[in-house]
C-alpha cells in the first residue's frame, strides 16, 4: 500500500472510533442522524482503504463500496442538519436518495458516469488514477442542487432561531470542506492523491466540534468497555497487517507450507497486541480524560451530599458558589434570588464578599423569560444573537457585557424560576469550556432542589411564627424572641409595649367580622412600618398587639407608640366607599432593667399599664415607670382617686362578708394590707401597684368562706384532709375574684401569696422570679402576720422570734431581698407591729 492508502486508513480508524463512541452515547435524532453520517463516511474511506489495499473481493468492488458511501452522503448531511436544527426531513431528501441510488446502479451496471480507477505505478508504488468524463457531471449537479437546498433549508432555521447560526458554524464549514475535496479531484494537480479523503476527515472532525457545542459528548463515553475493546481491536488489525510480513521473514514462515504452526503463532501474536492496544486504550483514558471527569462528580457528589445536611438557604447559595468556583475557570459568580412572585430578581450571593450585589433583573427581562422556559444554561455569546438579546433594554445589556457575562443559569422550582446564577470571565477573550455548561447544569439541578426544600422550609418555619391573619409574629414565637432579647440586652434598654384596641367587640358588631379582620391588617401595617428593622412586631391577643425595641429608653418608646396611636386613629378617614368610626387603643409601655429585673416581670408591668389606661377611660398610653410618674405627678393625683374609687364598694361587701364568718381572717388581711403596702413603698414602687397591693392583701383568703369553722378555729393539729381543704382556699378565692372582672389584676398576687421561693410551695409550686412580686410580697407579710398575731392554736410570736425567722427562711420560703427590705424597715421603724387591740 503506497503513502496515500495510508491516508484512507487513518480516516476509517476516525471514524470508527466516533462511531463506537457515540454508540455508547444515550440516543436522540442528532445522535442518530450522525451515525448516518459517520456510517456513510466508513463505507467511503473503507471502500477506498481497501481499495488501495487491494483487498479481496477486488478493487472494483470496494470502489463501488466507496463511490456509494459518496452519493449517499448528501442525503445524510441532510438529515443531520435538520436533526441538528430540530426540523423534520421533508420530500426533497426522499427524491434525492432515489435518485443517487439510481445513479448509482447506472453506473455500476454500465460505468457510465465514473469507471473505476486504473491502478498505475509511482514511485515504485501503486497508485489509483481516474479518468475524469463529462458525465460525472450527473453525479454532482443532483448534489449541488439538493447542497443548495440544504443551504435555503440552513438559512431558514437560523432567520427563526438566530442562536442556531453560531452553532451552524461549523456544520457549514464541514460540509464546505468535504464539497471541495471531491471537486477538486477533477483537477491534475491533486492527480492519485485522495483529496477526497482528506476532506472527509476535516468534515467529521468539525460535526464532532458542532456536537461538543451542542453538550452530547460526554467524556465518560470514552471509557465504555465497546468502545475500549473496538479500539483496541482496530489498532490490534492495523499493526498486525504491518508487522506480518516481518514476522514471515524472521521465522521463515509461509502460510502455504506451515499453515497450522503459521496460524497459532500469528493468532498469539496478535492476541497479545490486542490485549496491549486495549490495555494501553484503558490506561489513557483513566489517566487523561476519566480522572478529571470523575475528580468533578466526586466534587458534585460532595456537595449534593453537604447541601442535603442544610435547610439554611445562604449556606445553600454560598456551596453552590464554591463548588462552582472550584470546578471551572472562571471570573466572578452572582446569585440572584426573587422574594416573591412579581418581584425582581435581586443580587444576594456572590464568591466576592465586598462584591456591589446592588443589581436586580425584572421578571419581564427577556434573558429571565428564557431561563423560565429552557433547562439548560445560557452560553452568553450565542445568546448575544437571539431576538431575546435584541428585546432586552440597552442598560441591561450593557450591565451584563460590563461584567464580560459567560454563562447565565437558572434556579428552577418546578415552572418557576426561584434565582438567576450570573457567572463572568476573568477577561472578554476567554475561550469558552464547553463541558461546563454541563458542569453548570449538574450543579444548578441540585442546588434547585436543596433551595425548593430550604424555602418550603423556611415557609413552614415562617407560618409556625407568623400570625395568619396579620403576618407579625404570633404570641408564641414573640415570647422566644423576647426572652433572647432579654438576654441580649442585660446591660442596655430593653421597651416592650402592649397596645390594645379598644371596643373592638363593638366594632365587629357594628361592620361585621370580615371589616374587623381588615382592621387588624392594617393596624398591623401602621405598627409593622413604624418599627420597621427597629424592633420586632406580634399579635399578642386577639385584639393585642405587641412591640419590643431593644436600645430604645422610654421616651423613645412613648413617642413611637404615639405616633402609632395617631395613625391608627386616622386610618379609617381613607376610606371612601363607607364611612367607620375612628379607632382608638390604649397602650403600655415598660423597660427592662429600669422597671423590671425579668421577662415576667417586664410582662406584668406593660399588662399592668394596660388595665390602668383601660380604666382610664381607654384611649391613651402609660409608661409603668416611677420616674415617669413623678414627672407627671399632678396629673396622677387627679386621677388616681377616680380610677379606684369604683372597686371600693365591691372590696368592702367582700371584706365583710369575711369578718362575718370569721373576724380573725379579716383583721389578718387588713394587717396583710398594712405590712405589704409599707414594704412597697420601701421599695419605691408606684402607687397603682401600691393600690394593687393593698386590694390583694384585703382578699388574698376571700376563699375561706368557704372552709367550715371547725376547721378555721381547730385548736388541735390538722388532719391531711383538714389541712389540703386549707390549701383549696387559694383557688376557691381566684373562683371568686374571677368573676369581679374589675379586679381581676389582684389574681397574680393572690394566687401566688403560698408559693416558697425554693419551689415547694402550692398550688402551682412556681420558685424564684417566676414568682410575681406582689405574691412575694404578700407572702412576707401574710407569714409575718400569721407570726406575731394570737390564734386559737399558738401564741403570739415576739417581733424578734419573727424576724429571725423570716431571715432563717430567706431563699427558701422568701425572697431573701425582700426580707432584707422588710427586715431593715422594723428595724428603722417605718413598720411597726400592728397590736391585737388595734386589729
């Protein structure tokens, strides 16, 4: 075989390598339609190969072989491209392969368009010359025609897709190629070398290229057993038929004389060479090509394997950019994430941390509206020449060329699209890396789904926090984040406010409950955009809103909470299509450390100035604070009187009653009322909770009514049942006062005043701070009392017996503060022992 044949041989062995590549490659019409191609090119170069290799059955045969490969590959080519545009083959590709056959068997029975090459010596070694006619002419004008319609057909694909004109590029220049190789086998100069050929291999390693552009190859599809093995076989038949002759003489072998020793070496020799090819095929592409694409599915694996571990969204985003970063050679990566339905999409995430992510797209963006409707990744210079480039606005072009834009990929939840992953070049003349739009691709389905599972989520989380109707927090939630809070704020201000919105029952009545629920929603809004980041919002009741503002004193509060009252007052002045009575709340404030050592207590305190605003006549704010209040004391004095002086008579019946059943019980609560008003005033509280403190200590054992005398005045020791039917007179008294709605503020205290400050007291065995501080007040006074007065079962204790027990029992039975205070006032004389004749 001369040089030339050699040419022949190398193009069959390429394409029967591509075409046991992408046997193994999953199928679809450009697939398919490219193994046409590459099957009509084999019978070409293979008819032509062996051929020159004077092969059996005869030269003439194998050029028919070869002639036939030729005409038929037009028809292929045709296939290929309208499989490649997503067109189907029309009537034209069916009358053009008719035709060719037709031609073809012409001239295989008659010769008369093209005989078959003579073969001729030179250079001492075998060459094929043809002898050129006029009526080869029949054989190009039919292709040069259908070449021509392939073109229109071309053209046409790419006036109604202009990102196929980029991606064409190479299809056209293929089929280019190989239709100068065959014209120009008429002209003398390239007389017996196979220009054709040459050609032919230029043309399918530029479909190979279109392929690679397209992302359907893939370099696993290297290391396929078939392909290894049909590999190696065809260098195993190409060495062995070079090396046969050289064997013969070194062995001095015929295979006419020593034919069965002939045939087992030659079949060991070229076992081992199969088995070397194959081997050294294995090793290639383990080393080369598998190891890079295995070292990106093992990082892939890695970060689908860390993205399924979390459900925080930023962390989601802040992988996704490092594996990207980590697989591809590129500039910078943006993400950016929609809110919520119709709004844009916004810069979030970036592998700068100092990155400007000040940047949005609108949904309208035509580049988002294809990432909505597409899978794949945007490949950014094929995108420059599609109509949804040329729709978009000229600042959102030049935005993205800017920042030389290489890929765009979406976010997908399903049909939405839930972020946009912008990725830049380091420089505008980067080349692109066509395998990492399928790394992208990879990357961005399993971050979609981390992201879907991370904001279903953060919705579920949203919905367990968030109040339905109002969209603040609900009750529950609030009380977590006002306990961090708390904590956090130890050593500054800490305002909470409770406001309340006033005969809302009314309301409801007069508009009816879906008006009432629209009034809450925009009570809510007023109160959620006066905060705003300042401070966290909540639904506290059903008609209650909270609001907590760390780093604000109470000035800042109340002004706050002013303006907020303004504006609720006049919110229903908006409205034109009815006319609604104006909206008034009344409002607490208090702050922690200034008014209160604890949650709790910060609680009590703002319920508290509620109920004094409530009974008030409603529609103000009150800032439970001493200070305060002694710079708005005359006011207070005016109305301090007023706002009691209606629970006097209910108090009185109610004391009465108890001196009539049992005197002893009503000189008790009465020396209660002295003890722990005094000790309150020591400790410089105000004089609402003052008052408070006296109503409690006047019916804190209101619930003894009800236990018999036998039992109230048993000289002897209680019984287990005498001694718990004592204990019930803690809740038989809240029975009573719950339903004097006007007292029920005095429940705290009475319903505490047997709590120990260990935790062992009843009926709810609370300890410590838990315990309000007007119960452990009443509880110091009550036990002082119960001490030093004479009842039918114990003598009097003296003062200093007393006092040292309530010092012994301090942090256990008492609040050792409250001792201490209690403690210091006999001493110093500001209380004084109530003696029996004066009870």
């Amino acid at each position: 075989m001369g040089t030339y044949g050699y040419i022949s041989i190398i193009a069959m062995l390429c394409y029967g390598f591509m075409l046991l590549m992408f046997l193994t490659a999953k199928r679809n019409k450009i697939i398919n339609s490219f193994l046409v191609v590459l099957t009509g090119l084999l019978f070409w170069t293979g008819g032509s190969a062996f051929m020159r290799a004077q092969l059996w059955p005869g030269c003439e045969f194998w050029y028919q072989v070869s002639l036939l490969g030729i005409l038929l590959l037009p028809y292929a080519y045709y296939r290929f491209i309208l499989a490649f545009g997503g067109e189907k083959s029309g009537i034209a590709g069916r009358i053009y392969f008719v035709v060719m056959l037709t031609c073809f068997w012409l001239n295989a029975q008659f010769g008369v368009f093209l005989e078959a090459p003579k073969m001729v010596e030179k250079n001492g070694a075998a060459a094929f010359v043809y002898e050129i006619k006029p009526a080869i002419i029949v054989f190009f004008i039919p292709s040069a025609i259908f070449l021509i319609h392939l073109l229109t057909v071309i053209v046409r694909i790419c006036k109604n897709n202009p990102t196929m004109k980029v991606q064409y590029e190479p299809v056209m220049l293929g089929v280019l190629a190989l239709f100068l190789g065959n014209a120009f086998l008429g002209i003398p100069f390239f007389s017996g070398f196979p220009i054709d050929i040459l050609s032919g291999v230029v043309n399918v390693f530029l479909l190979f290229y279109a392929l690679i552009r397209r992302r359907l190859f893939r370099l696993q599809m290297l290391a396929s057993p078939s392909l290894c093995y049909g590999v190696g076989f065809l260098f195993s038949i190409l060495v062995f038929l070079n090396i046969v002759p050289s064997l013969q003489n070194l062995f001095h072998m015929r295979p006419d004389k020593n034919t069965q020793i002939y045939t087992l070496v030659f079949s060991i020799v070229f076992l081992i060479i199969y088995a070397l090819f194959t081997y050294l095929w294995k090793l290639l592409i383990r080393c080369v090509f598998v190891r890079e694409e295995n070292h990106q599915a093992e990082k892939i694996r890695e970060f689908n394997s860390a993205i399924s571990k979390t459900l925080d969204l930023q962390e989601i985003l802040d992988k996704t950019i490092h594996v990207m970063k980590d697989l591809m050679d590129v500039g910078n990566i943006y993400i950016c994430m929609q809110d919520a339905p119709g709004e844009p999409y916004r810069g979030v995430a970036s592998d700068q941390p100092l990155s400007d992510l000040a940047f949005a797209f609108e949904e309208e963006n035509p580049m988002v509206q294809w990432l909505k409707d597409h899978e794949e990744p945007i490949i950014y210079r094929d995108f420059r020449y599609s109509v949804e480039y040329k729709s978009m606005w000229e600042e959102e072009k030049h935005q993205l060329d800017k920042n030389h834009t290489r890929y765009c990929a979406g976010l997908k939840d399903g049909d939405n699209l839930a972020g946009v992953i912008l990725i830049t070049s380091s420089s505008s003349k980067k080349r692109l890396a066509y395998d990492e739009v399928e790394i992208i691709s990879n990357i961005t389905s399993v971050a979609s789904i981390a992201i879907k599972n991370a904001k279903l989520y953060e919705n579920a989380r949203l919905e367990a926090r968030t109040d339905e109707l109002t969209g603040l927090l609900n009750r529950k939630y609030f009380y977590e984040v006002l306990n961090e809070e708390f904590e956090k704020n130890r050593d500054a201000s800490l305002a909470l406010s409770i406001i309340n919105v006033d005969d809302f029952k009314l309301y409801n009545q007069l508009y009816g409950i879906k008006e009432g629920d629209i009034c809450l929603q925009r009570i809510a809004d007023i109160i959620n955009s006066s905060v705003g980041e300042s401070g966290y919002t909540a639904r506290y009741g059903a008609k209650e809103f909270a609001v907590l503002l760390p780093g604000y004193d109470l000035f800042s509060a109340r002004n706050l909470v002013e303006s907020i009252a303004k504006q609720i007052y006049v919110m229903n002045n908006r409205r034109t299509d009815m006319k609604l009575k104006p909206i008034t709340v009344s409002a607490g404030i208090s702050a922690a450390p200034y008014a209160a050592k604890n949650v709790k207590e910060l609680l009590e305190n703002v319920d508290l100035a509620v109920y004094h605003v409530k009974h008030s006549g409603k529609n103000g704010i009150q800032v439970f604070d001493t200070m305060f209040r002694n710079n708005n004391k005359d006011a207070h004095a005016k109305t301090h009187a007023h706002i009691y002086k209606e629970y006097e008579s209910t108090i009185y019946a109610l004391t009465a009653a108890i001196d009539a059943k049992d005197h002893y019980t009503f000189s008790h609560s009465t020396n209660v009322a002295y003890y722990a008003t005094a000790l309150a005033r020591t400790l410089g509280m105000n004089e609402d909770m003052i008052e408070i403190i006296h109503q409690a200590a006047l019916l804190h054992d209101i619930g003894k009514i009800g236990i018999p005398e036998s039992v109230l005045n048993k000289a002897g020791s209680l019984t287990d049942e005498e001694y718990e039917m004592i204990k019930g007179h803690v809740e038989a008294s809240i029975d009573i006062i719950r339903h004097l709605p006007s007292l029920d503020y005095v429940i705290p205290a009475v319903i505490g005043h047997h709590e120990r400050y260990d935790g062992k007291g009843y009926p709810r065995r609370i300890a410590g701070e838990d315990i309000p501080l007007t119960a452990r007040i009443l509880c110091v006074a009550d036990s002082f009392d119960a001490m030093t007065s004479i009842r039918c079962y114990k003598k009097a204790f003296p003062v200093k017996v007393a006092r040292e027990k309530l010092i012994q029992d301090a942090g256990k039975q008492f609040d050792p503060e409250l001792v201490r205070k209690f403690v210091e006032c006999l001493d110093n004389g500001t209380i004084n022992l109530v003696k029996e004749e004066e009870a």
